[in-house]
C-alpha cells in the first residue's frame, strides 16, 4: 500500500475512534465521563488486534485489547450484538471501567466472522462494593463491587434486560448507570456506522489489507527506533508509598535489556502481590509499557498493535504488576499504572537522557463521595481524579495542572460539581512552587478544597505522599502531595489512602505534587 493510501486509511481509522468518543462523551449522563473525558475508543481487526485508537485515556488504550481479544474468544458474536466485561482478570482493569465491544458486518455479511469489531471503555461512577464510588481501600477484590464477565449485554439490537436488571440493582445510582451504558452503546453503534460506510465504499480486502500495512508499519517505526538506543540493560527502580493497609513501600522494578530492533521489558524483582488494592494486573503492565513506548516515536505514527510486536513483557505472576485473583486491583489501574510509567522512564533515561523527562506527579489523587443529596433524598455517588505537574525535561519545563501520562482527563468544572452534588469548592488554584527546580522545572500542582455541605462517605486513592516525583540530570525532586480534613479543630493530616465519614462544614484539602525538575539549575549571575 502506498504512502498516500496508507495516510487516508490511517486518519479515516483515527476519525471513527475520534468520533466514537464524541457520541459518548454528548450522550453520557455522569459528570466524570461527560466532563472530565474519563473514557477510550477504539477499532480492531478481525483477530481482534488493535488497529487505531482515539487520543484518549492510555491507561484504558493499553489495556483495553486484552479485553477485546478474550470478548472475542468468550462469546460468539453475531450482528447486532455488544458484550460487556470489567472483571480484571479477563482483561479488565478495575471494575468501575466498564468495556463494551461490538463486531461489525459489511452489508453483504449477515454472519460468519465479522469484519472490524469496535469498543467503549468508560469509568462509571459506582458499580457496587464496599464504598460510593467503588475505589474502596479494599484487601480482596469482591469488597471493590460487581464483577462482570464476558456476556452479552445486547443480542441481535435487543438489550438482555435480565443482566442490565442485575447490574443497576447492585450499584446506587442506577439511572446514571443506565444511561452511560447507553451512551457507550450509542458510540459504538456510531463506530459500527461509520466502519460500514467504509466497507461500502473500499470493500472488506482493502480495509482489512489497510489495517494490517497500519500494523505493520507502526512495528517498523518502533523497530527503527529501536535500533538508535545503544544496546544495553537499564535499570532502575521507585516505589509505591503504601498499600493502604501496611506503612511499607512497595518497589516497582524494570530491567529492560536492548538488543538490536528488539527489547525485553523485565519487571522481576518488583514486590509481590499486596494485600491493599494497589494491584495491577498483567494488562495494565503492558498498557504502560505500550504508553512509554509510543511516546518516544513521531507524533504522527499509528498508535495500534505493532507497538508492542518487537518488545517481550514479563511480569512476574502473583506480583503487584501481575496480581493473581482474588487480589483487590482498584487503585492499580490508576496509581500502579502511574508508577509503572515512572520507573519504565527512569531507566530510560540512562539511554536516552537527551530525550526522557523527570517524573511527573505520579498519581491520579482520586476522590470518591457518595451519600443522600439532601435536595432530592436519592443516592449520589461521584468520582474524580485531580491534577498535578508535569516534570520538566529536556525541550522546557513541565506544565502546571496538568493530567500527565496514564490519564488524559479534564477536570470536573466548579460549577458542574456544585450543580450535581452537594459541596462547595472554597479553594481550586496552583500549588506554587511545588515543581521541582531545575534548568527547567517541573510543574506545579493544584490545591483543591471541597466543603461537605451534608454528610456523606469520603475516600482517598493517592501516592507520592512518602516517595517524591523524581529529578532527572540534576533536577530536584517535585513536592510530595498532602491530604488534609479541615474543621473548627484545625487541619488534621489524612493518609494517602482512606475511607471516611465527612462531617457537614468539613473541608477536605488534597494538595497535589509537583513534577521533578530536569537539569542543574544555572548558578546564580553575580555581580
């Protein structure tokens, strides 16, 4: 396929994920997905390889094939139909990220095996357990809410009422459910439409020999990139502050070994499976080492299943990178995948230190309420994560505010948090001079503050309170982040992972971390 061809295909691939994401994000009822963007799109080929993704979150992105590949393989699907899946262990990630896949037929195909299949993740607000919210500091992953295996949740156009009945009457705020679950299926009907349409104008050889010459050459990209790092074995290793449960640190550690156009990603060595739920599973590892290796190519090359083709992944079994099952997993998903990406950077850095920056803030600082809005006397539930600064590196210094690396959301509005719960934002700006300092520094953090205005269950999923956002070439490290409760008693300092019962008039305070700072500051201009 020639160059021309290959560019129309890849953005026409591109622009139905692209597209895919709108329709979720205009037709999803819950703030975290309509306003923050916590959702994925994406498009595959008939073996359920990745063939193009939209620009959006990398931790779902990278995870998110293992969980189409076993959609695939669980259940046959025919026209019509979607299956929905979020248990971790067959490809999930945690289970409030709920995927949706859909196969695609061309006009003339009514059945056999599809064509395309096309796929939604998005973080629902509640989907059960222990906590509102679903981000519990749990200790096995039945306490973390339901666990959904491969099913359909929709056959020939017809919605299985049976399994959505079972879904909404385990979550606490079913409508919200329902309608996000509509939404995503909006959008893959949307992806399906479009994909069709392309069938009928290209015919299914030339889309499918597009999608695998996409493939193929995304894997000569990073195998061409490959080949200009100096053969070698870098190391490094960080660490998780907690598993909520004990005080000790949790080491995350990467040997990764270059040879050629190839390389191992060797996470031996990282602590074993823990009993608080900073667990990953397999797909997030390798979701993180897919996000670090498309950020050291070209913006304009395809991110799809070639990215990984020239790179072995392994991640010991039973350990806190390839928890083994019942092993609670909802903060793995958001702070293991963060901490996973820093340490993959810190090594290579060693390789590349013209290239890699300093660590960002290396968290995702989740918040979860849930309670009885005193308005209407129904459930709530609401789920955010916070921002914080970016580390600086070789080209400036790092942005201030910012979602870096795993996630790639907004931030939920002041005025649509006020207007969907009860609570009152009395302080949202920078945390000056949080970033670390540098040649160029790390960007700084936020202060958020929120006031309860009712009472209502609290919890906290976050890191880098112990351990701060490393420096790289002399830079200094970025600020450690703080949680605060604030009362007519004063402040009292909160953990980086707690569940609580908030008081009316309490304020809770998070304090995010800045980025590292990258390169020796210049010295001082004297006289």
């Amino acid at each position: 396929m020639n160059p021309i061809q290959l560019e129309i295909f890849r953005a026409l691939f591109v622009s139905v994920a692209e597209e895919m994401g709108s329709s979720l994000r205009r037709t999803a009822f819950s703030p975290n997905i309509r306003e923050r963007c916590d959702y994925s799109c994406a498009l595959y080929e008939a073996s359920g390889r990745l063939a193009a993704q939209g620009d959006h979150m990398p931790v779902h992105l990278g995870s998110m094939p293992v969980a189409v590949r076993r959609a695939i393989q669980a259940v046959p699907m025919g026209p019509g139909d979607a299956v929905i899946l979020n248990d971790p262990y067959e490809g999930g990630t945690h289970l409030p990220d709920l995927t949706l896949v859909t196969p695609v037929y061309g006009k003339e195909e009514a059945s056999g095996a599809p064509l395309f299949y096309v796929a939604s993740r998005a973080h629902h607000a509640d989907i059960g357990g222990m906590t509102a919210g679903s981000m519990p500091p749990s200790s096995e992953i039945f306490q973390e809410g339901l666990r959904i295996p491969a099913v359909k949740l929709v056959e020939g156009g017809k919605w299985n009422q049976a399994l959505l009945q079972v879904i909404l009457a385990n979550v606490r705020t079913p409508g919200e459910r329902e309608g996000d679950l509509a939404a995503q299926l909006a959008a893959n009907r949307t992806g399906e439409d479009r994909l069709r349409q392309m069938l009928a104008r290209y015919g299914k050889e030339q889309m499918q020999r597009a999608a695998e010459a996409l493939i193929d050459y995304t894997e000569r990209m990073v195998r061409r990139r490959l080949a200009e790092i100096s053969d070698g074995t870098y190391e490094a290793v960080d660490y998780l502050d907690d598993d909520g449960f004990s005080e000790e640190p949790i080491p995350i550690r990467v040997a990764i070994r270059k040879r050629g156009e190839e390389a191992l990603i060797d996470f031996t060595g990282s602590g074993p499976q823990v009993q608080g739920n900073v667990n990953a599973v397999l797909a997030i590892a390798l979701s993180a080492v897919s996000y670090v290796v498309r950020s050291l190519l070209e913006e304009d090359v395809p991110a799809n299943a070639g990215l990984l083709a020239p790179i072995e992944v392994v991640a010991p079994p039973g350990s806190v990178v390839n928890a083994l099952f019942p092993a609670a997993v909802a903060a793995g998903n958001v702070e293991t995948s963060q901490r996973l990406v820093d340490v993959l950077l810190r090594a290579l850095g060693q390789a590349l230190p013209e290239r890699i920056p300093a660590a960002g803030g290396g968290t995702m600082n989740n918040l979860t309420l849930g309670g009885i809005h005193p308005d209407s006397g129904c459930p709530f539930a609401y789920y955010e994560t916070i921002a914080g600064g970016m580390g600086g590196g070789p080209s400036g210094d790092g942005d201030s505010g910012v979602h870096t690396h795993m996630t790639n959301s907004r931030n939920t509005p002041v005025e649509a948090l006020e207007h969907a719960l009860p609570v009152r934002v009395v302080r949202y700006r920078l945390r000056r001079g949080s970033g670390g300092a540098g040649k160029h520094r790390g960007g700084d953090g936020v202060i958020r503050e929120i006031e309860f205005l009712t009472d209502m269950d609290v919890t906290l999923l976050s890191d880098r309170r112990r351990f701060p956002p490393y420096g790289l070439q002399g830079g200094a490290s970025g600020a450690r982040g703080e949680n605060l409760l604030i009362d007519e008693g004063g402040e009292t300092p909160l953990p980086g992972k707690i569940s609580f019962r908030a008081r009316r008039g309490q304020i809770l305070s998070i304090r995010t971390p800045g980025g590292g700072g990258w390169g020796r500051p210049s010295p001082p201009k004297t006289a």
